[in-house]
C-alpha cells in the first residue's frame, strides 16, 4: 500500500551570505526528501504549512510543484509575509540561523480538510521552531492528536531561542520517534535534568518513544531502539559549488521513515539515511534532487 508522508511546520527560504536563496525549513525539506524516497515505490509525501500571498510564496509553491509534490495543503496570507531565515556557518562549517519573527507559518490553521490527512496518514514529520506561536502551535498539536496510528517523528530542531522546556516535554509526549543532533542532546539533557550518563536513552526512560535517531556530522546516523542501537556506514560525496550542509539532518530523518515504513531492517536504514544525508550536505541548499542510485536503495517491488 503505498504511504502518504506528511511534513507539518515551517516553510520558508534560506537566505545564504552570498545572497543566494534556497528553499528551506525543516519539515519542509523532510517533506521534500520523503517524496523522492517514497514516490519509487508509489508512496507521497506532502508538506503542510503557511506562505505568503506574495513573490517568495509562489516560489515556494512553483519549487514544490517542480518535485511532483502535492501543494493544496499549502496555505496562502494575505497579511503575513513568506518566512525568511538568514543562515550563517560557523568556523566548523556548521550552519547557523537567524530567524525572523510574524512569518505565515507562524499562523497556520487547522483546516477541516486536514482532519482527513491526520487520519490518513502514515507518518508525520514535526518540530519544536514551528510552536514558538500558539496558534500553529495548536493546529499540529491537534493534527497530531488525530494521527494516532502514523509514525509521529519529532525533530527536535532547537533554533535561537525559539523554545521552552514545556513545548519540549509536550512535543516527545507526543511523538513515537525523535531526530537530534549532538548538541541538542547536550542541551536536552541539561535542560530536562536527565542524568549525564544515560546520554540519549534518557528518552526511552521518560517518553513512549520507539527510536531515537541521533545525527553526527561526518561521524554519520546512529539508530536507537529500546533494545539496540544501529550505527550507520560513513558516506562522503564529492562537494559541488557553494555545498552547505543545510538540511542534512532533514534528509535523514526522512530517509529513517521511509525506510521504517518500508520495512527495511534497521542497519540498512541507518546505512541508507548515511548516503542521504551525506549527499544532501555535499550540495548547494537543503532540497537538492536526490540521484538514481540513492533512490535505489528505497524501492520496493
């Protein structure tokens, strides 16, 4: 049966010191990668979120429709403008944003036609930077709350100051699977007051979650279960011009769910979201088209 994938949040563009501008936002780029991976095999996956009536919206409306990608689920403000987010690498190439505030994502409504995908669905990407307003914050909450049966991936996505430690512990009350990286742990476990030593199984002690996906740079994809820990093989690709490793960690959390939905077994999921990531940080901007031989790995007779 082929899978509807759902990436419900922000969406916006990235805006690169060079003044180049990529389509970004993480649920929006899950959402993007999620389709290519899924869409060997028959499957979709469609964002849902808020731009502007303005230029930059219907970019991102044209950007996802160049995809193949279901965009009725985008809506349109004629008051708030389309998000942008400034983005900066530190002196360790890790990337680095600012956030502007009173984006149309940041006004998102519960659309009556959204009860029937959050019914429907198989999973659903979400994140912490979205809920920094109340009232998106209570449309994903409330999708959520309806797609009892689908995978509810949390990516964590700790950005500025846009989160508080009761988002926090509501969102992984929410979720049955969780995305991080290093330094996010770091934080969560301080944050939470989790003992230092339980490091990431810290969040199968508190929450009713099945994996935890933890992202490490160049180090690759560790898979958790409450049982097991999946360590992917490294990859590397060549870099092309002006490569950044915005979205990466995006590109994996849905290369994870597709292949979890897929029934791949564990090490081939970490192995495969490895490629994905590696590929995605060796381009320019989150959202790049994903080659034949990564597709590969996901398709399903």
């Amino acid at each position: 049966m082929p899978v509807t994938i759902v990436g419900l949040g922000e969406a916006l563009f990235d805006v690169f010191p060079n003044g180049r501008r990529k389509l970004g936002g993480a649920p929006l780029n899950f959402a993007v990668h999620a389709h290519q991976l899924a869409n060997v095999s028959g499957g979709r996956a469609v964002p849902v979120s808020r731009v502007g009536a303005d230029e930059l919206g219907d970019e991102v409306v044209a950007t996802l429709g160049r995809f193949g990608i279901d965009t009725g689920y985008i809506q349109r403000d004629a008051t708030h403008p389309t998000g942008q987010v400034v983005v900066g690498l530190s002196e360790s190439g890790q990337p680095r944003y600012t956030i502007e505030s009173g984006a149309a994502w940041d006004f998102l409504s519960f659309e009556d036609r959204l009860t029937e995908l959050a019914g429907t669905c198989h999973a659903v990407c979400f994140g912490s930077l979205a809920q920094r307003s109340a009232q998106t914050r209570e449309a994903i909450r409330l999708f959520l709350s309806l797609a009892k049966d689908a995978i509810r991936f949390f990516d964590v996505n700790l950005r500025q100051n846009w989160y508080d430690t009761p988002t926090l512990l509501d969102s992984f009350g929410l979720a049955s699977a969780v995305k991080l990286n290093v330094e996010e742990l770091d934080v969560l476990v301080d944050r939470l007051g989790f003992p230092k030593d339980e490091g990431i199984h810290s969040f199968f002690h508190h929450f009713a979650i099945d994996y935890a996906v933890l992202t490490r740079g160049e180090l690759g994809t560790v898979i958790y279960t409450r049982a097991n820990s999946f360590e992917g093989e490294r990859a590397r690709y060549p870099e092309c011009v002006n490569a950044d490793p915005v979205g990466a960690g995006d590109a994996c959390a849905a290369a994870v769910t597709v292949g979890l939905l897929s029934h791949m077994e564990p090490q081939e999921v970490a192995n495969a979201a490895n490629r994905v990531g590696a590929f995605v940080a060796s381009c320019a901007g989150a959202t790049p088209a994903l080659p034949p031989e990564i597709l590969g790995l996901f398709r399903r007779s």
